[in-house]
C-alpha cells in the first residue's frame, strides 16, 4: 500500500531526473516535478510522476509552493534534484506516516563535496524541514528558504546531498545564490555594512574551518569553508552595487559626453599632424590631452552616478604596472632626478591609456555611447587609412622631417602617423575588425584599407595582419577564406609600385641590420643588470645617438622589439609582469574572436617594433576592450 505522500522534486533547467531518486521515492502515492522553465522532451508524465514547467524568477518558496497546491495526498516530502533518499530515511517516513505526532518533521541531511561526506563543519549540523502535512504551513524566503510550520518534530535518517560535482560547479551556484541573497537583502531594506563585508567573510571561514572542525574534513572541508567565506562575500558585494546603483545621466549631459569622447576619436585620426613639442624631449599628441579631459570626466562619472565597474583585464594590467614602476623607483638614484623624471613620463603615459579604457568601459556601461566599438574602430581607421592614400598621392616625400626627428621615407604610406611601420599595423587591426564586423559596404572598406596597408611596404605589418587573420578564422571557422586572403596578400606584394628610395624595397637589410644592432643592444643590457634592468624606458643613453644629441627630439628612443624593451628596462620583474598580464588575458578574453585576433596582430609586430607602447595603438585595444561593456537597452550586456 502506497504512503498518503506526495514528493515534490525541483530540477534545475537542464538538469536531468534522476531514475534512482524515483525508485527511492517509489513508496509515496504521488510524485510531482518541477522544473525551472519549459519542460524538456524526456519529460513525460507516466503513472504517478508529473511533471510541470514553470520559471523559477528567482524565488525557490514560489516554487515549492506552487508543489503544495498541486498535491492531492495529505503529506508532502520535498527532495531536491541532487539529493538522494537513504533506503533508512524512506523507512522510517513511511512509519511515522502510520502515526504522525506532529504537523513537520526535520530531516538531517548529509553534504558530500570531493567524493567524502562533510562530517563537520556548518554541514555536518544541516537539519531541515522537508516533510510536512498540507495546509499547515507556507515557504519562506526567496533562496535559503524555509518551511514555516508551527508542530515540527525530527527524524534520524539522513537526506543525502550532492550539490557540487567540483570547484567550477561550486563556484558558479555561490555566483546564483549570492545573487539572490542579495536581491532579497535589498527588497527588505537592510542596509549595505562596510564593517561586515570586511570582518564576515572572514569570520565565516573560521567558523566554518576552525570553530566547528572543517580542518578534520581534509581537502573538501577547506574548500567548503573556502567557498562559504567567498559567497559570503560576494553577498556584500552584490548588495553594495543593488544599494548603490548607479543613476543615469540626463539627455544633456549624455550628448556632451557622447561627442567630447568622438572628438577624441577625431583628434587621434590627426595622429603626430596634432602634435605639441613642448620641450626638445618631451611632446604631447592632441588626442592624449583629450584623453586627459576623458579620464577627469571619469572621476565625475564615479562621483556622481557610482561606481560601475571596470575591465576584467585591469587587475593584470594594474599588477603589470606596478612591477615596471618598481624597476624605475630601483634604478632612481643611478638615473638622478631629470633622467627618472623623463623615463617616468612613460609610465604616466601608459597609466593614462588604461585609465581611459576604464572610463570608455563605464560610458559604455551608462549607455553614453551608442555606436558599437568596433563600428567606431572602423570609422577611425578608415580615416587613417584614406589620410594615408592623401598623403601618399599628395605629399609621398617625408625626408624632409629627419630634421625633427623621424625616418627618410619616401613613396610610402605612411598617413598622419607619420611612419609606415605603426601605420600598417592600424590597417591592419581596421582589415581584422572589418572581417569581424562585416557591416554595410565592408567589401569596398577592406579592398581600401587593404590597398593602404600594401602600400605602406612594412614588413612587419603584412606578417601581424596574417597572423591575426588565421587566429580570426579559428574563430569563425573560415580557413579557407582566410588562406585566400593571405595568398591574395602575398600576390599583390609581387605588383607593388618601385618608384624610388630604399623603402619601397621589400628586400632592403639596412632596417633589418638597424634592429640587429638594437635587439643585441637591449640583450646585452638584460644581461649586465637582468633582475630590475636600467629603469623602465631609461633607456635613451643607449641609443646609437651621441650624447650631444641626447636631449634632442628622437623618435625611435628604444630597441625595436617590445619584449627586450621590457626586459632591458625591467629585468625579471617586468618580464614576470608582461607573463602575468598576458595569462590573465587568456582569461578575460579567449572567448573573444576580435580581441584575440588584434592581440596576435600587435604581438608579432612587436618583435620588429616597440607596438605594446605606441599610443594609437593602446588607444585601439582599449576601445575595442570598452566596448564589451556596452549594455543594450534592458541594461544586459552585448556580446
């Protein structure tokens, strides 16, 4: 004879059923199962299970109350998807169901986390209300809920628990729960605590872990507590940003912001023609002043609308930073105070390029700027790339400006940019985006940005746009596509233009012979001083310049390679620092096809040239990061 017992199942959305947890449950008279969302396929009502569809909306209580009035037997036992009923626990429900003394009993349950029973800790002491007569009590609370019954009695027999298959697993239900806790904090008024977001997660660990001896749980008792200290935090987190959410700025302010950032955009398409050389050493780029203008305006963003967040990339980028500043507060007192200060102005430089990603990203966030990034990034590439074929068709001698400082090219493009190497690696980045976007016109766009790039006659360029092309069709699953566009691009270097000078030959060695002789300078630095370097970009001394010169305005001030820049001038520190920053990378952005693609792109320029630290180019890449801010208009985030 079957138990007057109804057993109510909650699933997850994709989660499965499991056949054993029916068999266990087999002794009651009616088995109902929910599951969050519509049901699946295999959901089949047979005999006694039913199965139900419905959103979860965040509230577990909804859930379970909507059990308790679809049951039709006196009794209800509530089991979770991953919780198992013990052969004992099925007896002994089954017995005091004969006579049941109270209206709800408590159940002990049993949490298995890395294959071993949690003895001790916070769930070696878990007892819950989970069988309980109808019509005598309503569940409480959206998550963590509770099943509010006046009579309860207890039982001895275990529910077994197993919640989290691994750490991931784990992870990412604290990430769902903390949420939750969160949102119902906040809809009952509580109020955001400094106090205990700093000393409870902490005290949860030792509770957890010391107090109630999780240590004597081994491996999983560490990471249980590990874990609960964690969600403990992330309750606070997601409190303070519900609480102090961000306001909106008005129509006016948004249009001023809007077209403040595109006319920075517009300042650096002008690239070195808007250029300010204020001392013989030091000169400041139009669109980096804008760009000092943008950040202030970001301290205004943070002050009155709130704080919303940054990159993921910046915690790396920030410990990257630090390790090359050390290497320069080292190297200080050998470099003396006008030495430090001009190497320091690069560092300053760099800092401002990553404060400016943050404040696109929260502008982006606040919806003060529409346009994608990418359709931005083609706009100004595209700017660059038609000021170049200007350039080209108009003014294609530039061994005029050697006097200031720059390269003799002639019959090269080179654009407002004034050099053909850089300017290659923009066309470049525009070829990548444009594949990616594939917006209207892009055929005509890329045939463009593409011709400009041949004509620039840098090497280094054509080898960072194939690279970045196959990376890109690991993406999109284009190989063949982007194979023709490699062949398409070798061909066309065999019908370039040779009008005259040494640039235009894509045989020429004296560049080559010139980046020898700094690579073997840079190395032979690493090697006298390898652990902090000379001092991060205190490297103007060793260039092939007399000293005379030294305080003159030169350009390429560095070795033309990135990476020896960095360990010339860092040593170790900064190397471990660059290691760091770009495994931290891989993991914010491997998902993303076009961010991963122009990283290879400026990756391989950089062993030919200092790319990591040229400013349109941190311009672009920190743009192109922005963007996976944007939210659309119910505030989620684009993709």
């Amino acid at each position: 004879m079957k138990s007057p017992l109804s057993v109510g199942i909650l699933l997850k959305r994709r989660q499965p059923l499991s056949p054993e947890l029916i068999k266990q449950v087999a002794f009651a008279a009616e088995i109902l199962v929910v599951r969050d969302g519509p049901r699946l396929a295999s959901d089949q009502n047979r005999g006694k299970v039913k199965f139900f569809g419905r959103l979860l909306q965040a509230d577990f209580s909804r859930q379970r109350n909507f059990l308790i009035r679809q049951a039709q037997q006196p009794w209800l036992l509530f089991v979770d998807g991953d919780e198992r009923v013990s052969s004992e626990l099925s007896q002994e429900v089954q017995q005091v169901l004969k006579q049941p003394q109270d209206d709800g009993y408590c159940l002990p349950r049993q949490d298995y986390f890395l294959g071993r029973w949690l003895k001790h800790g916070e769930p070696g002491r878990v007892k819950l209300i989970r069988l309980g007569r109808k019509g005598t009590g309503w569940w409480r609370r959206p998550v963590h809920e509770v099943w509010q019954i006046k009579r309860v009695g207890e039982l001895r027999s275990p529910l077994k628990h197993y919640a989290h298959q691994d750490l991931t697993d784990f992870k990412a239900k604290v990430r769902h729960y903390a949420k939750m806790e969160a949102d119902y904090r906040l809809k009952l008024g509580e109020g955001w605590s400094l106090v205990e977001t700093l000393v409870y997660p902490i005290g949860k660990w030792g509770v957890n872990y010391l107090v109630k001896g999780g240590w004597r749980d081994g491996r999983a008792g560490w990471w249980y507590a590990l874990m609960m200290a964690y969600h403990s935090a992330l309750v606070r987190k997601n409190w303070y940003l519900l609480q102090y959410q961000p306001a909106k700025p008005d129509t006016r302010v948004r249009r001023v912001w809007r077209w403040g950032f595109y006319g920075l955009l517009g300042l650096a398409a002008l690239g070195q023609l808007c250029r300010w050389q204020v001392t013989p050493t030091m000169a400041v780029l139009g669109f980096e002043m804008g760009l000092v203008t943008l950040v202030a305006l970001g301290l205004v963003i943070d002050y009155k609308f709130g704080h919303v967040g940054w990159p993921r990339s910046v915690r790396w980028m920030g410990l990257f930073m630090a390790l090359l500043g050390l290497a320069l507060v080292v190297n200080w007192p050998g470099l003396g105070w006008y030495q430090g200060f001009l190497a320091s102005l690069y560092w300053w430089r760099l800092g401002l390029y990553v404060l400016g990603a943050i404040v696109s990203w929260q502008m982006y966030r606040l919806g003060v700027i529409r346009l994608e990034a990418t359709r931005l990034l083609v706009y100004l590439g595209m700017l660059i790339a038609v000021m170049g074929w200007l350039q080209y068709l108009i003014w294609p001698d530039l061994r005029f400006l050697v006097a200031s400082g720059w390269d003799d090219h002639f019959w090269r493009l080179s654009s407002t940019l004034l050099d053909p190497g850089f300017t290659g690696l923009i066309l470049s980045f525009l070829l990548l985006t444009i594949e990616w976007r594939q917006g209207k016109w892009w055929r005509l766009s890329w045939l463009i940005a593409l011709s400009a790039l041949l004509l620039t006659y840098a090497r280094s360029a054509y080898g960072a746009y194939g690279v970045g092309e196959l990376v890109l069709a690991g993406y999109k699953r284009q190989y063949k596509l982007a194979l023709g566009r490699i062949i398409l691009l070798g061909m066309c270097l065999f019908w370039l233009p040779r009008p005259a000078g040494e640039g235009v030959r894509l045989e020429r060695t004296q560049s080559i012979e010139n980046r020898a002789v700094s690579i073997i300078t840079a190395w032979d630095l690493f090697k006298a001083q390898p652990l902090f370097g000379i001092g991060f970009n205190a490297y103007r001394q060793y260039t092939q310049l007399p000293a005379a010169q030294w305080d003159k305005p030169v350009h390429p001030s560095g070795p033309d390679n990135s990476y020896l820049l960095i360990l010339a001038t860092a040593g170790l520190a900064g190397g471990l620092g660059m290691m760091i920053l770009g495994y931290g990378w891989w993991r914010s952005y491997k998902g993303g096809g076009l961010v991963m693609a122009t990283t290879a792109a400026v990756g391989v320029h950089a062993l030919f040239n200092n790319s990591l630290f040229y400013p349109l180019v941190l311009l672009w890449v920190g743009l192109l990061l922005a963007g996976r801010g944007q939210v659309d208009s119910r505030g989620n985030r684009k993709r």
